[in-house]
C-alpha cells in the first residue's frame, strides 16, 4: 500500500438564524504521495512479481543491447572497411594510354606510349612496390584450345599481355608452376600462366606433362596456374601471355583498347607516385599518359559510415520500438489483475495522477534496469565479436552513456497508456470486482 499522507481537522458549521447549536463537521486534507514512497511503491511492485518483472524487462534488454550492440559492430565495420580499403585501393595507381587523344593519326603513330622498360621506370620511382603494363590482345574469332588439332574444342576466351611486373603488382598466388620473367619476355618466349577455373575449363589440372594451349595456331607452353589475385581478379578468367610475346605475334594494343599500367605502392605514398609517373615513363611526351590516383581515404569512410550508421540505426530502432511494445502490454496486463489493488487505494484516498506515478515509475524503474543490463551485453558483444575476428573493438562513450536514458526512455514511453488507464479505474466499480 502506499503511503497516502493527509490531516484531518474541524471546522464549525452553523445550522441557520434559529438558534439552534452549531454543528462540528470533519475536514480531511487532500492525500499527498511522496518521492520516497513512490520509489519504494515501484521497487515493491517488481520484487513481488519477480518473474513478470524480467520478462518485461527483457524487452528493453534486448532493445538497447541490440541497440548497442549495432552500433559498436557499425563503428568496428567502418574502422575495418577503412583500413582494408587504406591496404588496398589507397595503395594501388593506374596510368591510361592517352597517346594521341582526339587524333586518330597520332593514335596511330603511337601505338603504345609506355616504353619497353616502363616497370623498371616506375620502379624506380620511392614508395613504388610493383608495377606492370597490360592490354587485351584482340584476337576477333580466334580460339583458344588445348588440343593441337585446329577446330578441335576451341574457346572464346580472353587473352591478356602483361608484363613481368604486372603478374606481381597484380598479387597472383601461384597454386602450381610459376610466373613468367623478364627473360621470357625479352625473349618473346611462348609461354602463359592461367587461372585455376580456366585451366580446369581447358581440361588441363597438372603441369607433370608440360601442357600447352594454343591461341589459334599458336602453341603456348603452360608454365604456371594462379589460384588468385589480390588484385584484377579478372586476370584470372584469361589466358596471360608476356607483353613481348604478344607485340612479336599480334602487334600492338588496338587502339580501341590502349594499354594500361598498375602501380602498387607504399601506404601514404600513391598521389604523389601518381604525380611522378608521367614524367617518369614518358619524359619526352608526359601528356601521352594519364595516371588516376586514388579516391580520398577520409571522403570514402564518411560515406561508408554515414550508410552504416543510417541502415543499422533503423534496426536499432525497430528493436527498441519492439522491446516498448513487449513492456506496454506486460504493464497493461499488470493493470487488468490488479484492478482491485488500484479500487482499495482510490477508496483510500489516492488520487488518479498518484496511480499514474505508481506505474510510469514501476515501468521507468523496470526500463532503466533493462537499459543497464543492455548495455553491458551490447558492451560484450561487440568487444566479443571483434575477438573472434581479430578486429579492434570501436564504442563511441556517448553511445554507452545514452543507452541507459534511452531503456528509461522506453520504459516511460510504455507505461503512459498502461498508467492512464489505471487512473481511470473508478473505486466502486474495481471494487465489485
């Protein structure tokens, strides 16, 4: 029960002008309902029903746990992203052949602007780690076939010249065999290195035997399978030939599709590398070739934690409003049974905003432990999951220090209707009941 407080006093009632004696009537002070006791009411109210009480806070728990929990895992994602991005893209340059530009007799003049030691040249450049040219070499209805009988189960499939040095900028992991070098290519040596799904399409799985493909008539020795790339995996899908190799049997780059160079270098180190490159390869003509540095680190994290932040800040959301769903109804079933409770202390003298602080506190009360308690598991579950990962864990202190305010939040938000209907109960019809 609680302690409804209140003096009752007299006062002197005159009965008229006829003389008769006056009357002494009781009067009784209006109820007050004191911070203390409404603390005291709230914590009564859940350690009474104590298994009622954590399911309704279990709402809230897994509302900011969840809550919590997304966040610290978005921050940790967004650090990760940035620094795979930092190890990979921020480390990687391309120069573009743009010899002759609008004009096609010049384009023609100059097929190919790198030089024949363009991965020395860069490499030569400080903060470069590896660097290589490239093109598709254009075939038309050539194919591609391991046996040697023309026509005999040939392929369309892609081959690309590349130098020695962009085998190894392009980061391929060799699963048999091994890459070609500077001595095939300088020597036009018919050799090539394909990726593990093309050899196996080619039906080639072992190199004991020394296969070969042959790329219309030409027979190439197979000297190495790459499992992977760890960049331009799309090498993977091709047959890759020396640059040498494919100038002596098909020319130069078509003009349609002009070489290419990728240069990997040191972190920190690719804008200015890229400003360097021109000058570097193409002294006499640095306009010929246009290099393309990589996006700003700094731009590309905002977006990518602003996306992160926004989608998963929704299913935060959508979490909390669930957990406020579960605490709305387990408090108006809480009102529904005790609607006797609620008769006897109207008839006591309890006013309507006194039960209304009775169950906005039991439902703040249960919110703020819920809130807590989330905390801490969305705390542990992202410190958890970045050590299963080997991630750094990231948690912004506000949202650990919000969190608590946000279950208390909730759980106000959903005792409103629960309370208001309580304050509606009327003493004599709760009490027939």
């Amino acid at each position: 029960m609680s302690r409804l407080r209140g003096s009752t006093g007299w006062r002197r009632r005159n009965r008229g002008g006829d003389g008769a004696a006056p009357t002494i009537a009781p009067t009784i002070a209006p109820s007050r309902l004191s911070v203390r006791d409404l603390l005291s009411e709230a914590l009564a109210g859940m350690l009474q029903r104590p298994a009622r009480s954590a399911l309704t806070g279990l709402g809230t728990v897994l509302g900011v746990g969840t809550f919590v929990a997304i966040l610290g895992l978005t921050a940790t994602a967004s650090s990760q992203i940035d620094s795979r991005f930092n190890a990979l893209t921020a480390t990687e340059v391309s120069v573009q052949d743009t010899a002759g530009g609008g004009d096609p007799q010049l384009a023609r003049q100059v097929p190919n602007a790198f030089p024949k030691d363009a991965d020395t040249r860069a490499g030569a450049l400080n903060g470069v780690t590896a660097a290589g040219v490239f093109w598709p070499v254009p075939l038309g209805e050539t194919t591609v076939r391991s046996a040697p009988v023309a026509g005999a189960g040939g392929e369309r499939i892609p081959v690309v010249a590349a130098s020695p040095g962009m085998l190894r900028a392009a980061g391929l992991t060799l699963g048999a065999g091994r890459a070609y070098d500077a001595f095939h290519d300088g020597r036009a040596e018919q050799v090539a290195v394909l990726g593990s799904a093309m050899a196996a399409r080619l039906g080639i799985t072992t190199l004991e035997s020394r296969p070969a493909v042959f790329i219309g008539d030409h027979p190439f020795t197979v000297v190495g399978i790459a499992g992977g790339a760890e960049r331009k995996p799309d090498l993977l899908l091709s047959v890759i030939v020396p640059r040498g190799t494919a100038e002596r049997l098909w020319g130069p780059p078509d003009n349609a599709q002009r070489a290419r160079m990728l240069v990997v270098t040191e972190l920190g180190a690719a804008r200015q590398v890229a400003s360097e490159l021109p000058l570097a390869l193409r002294p006499d003509h640095p306009d010929w070739l246009t290099p393309a540095p990589p996006p700003d680190p700094r731009t590309l994290r905002a977006g990518v934690t602003s996306d992160l932040d926004q989608l998963f800040l929704l299913l935060a959301a959508i979490c909390l409003v669930i957990g406020a769903v579960g605490i709305a109804n387990t408090t108006l079933v809480a009102v529904l049974e005790r609607t006797g409770e609620i008769g006897l202390r109207r008839a006591l003298g309890a006013r309507g905003r006194h039960i209304t602080a009775q169950f906005l506190a039991e439902s703040a009360a249960q919110g703020a432990v819920g809130g807590l308690v989330g905390t801490t598991l969305g705390t542990l579950t992202v410190v958890g999951v970045s050590a299963l990962r080997d991630w750094t864990p990231v948690m912004s202190p506000l949202t650990v220090a919000v969190a608590p305010l946000i279950g208390l939040v909730t759980g106000v938000l959903a005792g409103l209707y629960p309370a208001w209907r309580a304050s509606r109960t009327q003493p004599a019809e709760a009490l027939r009941r």
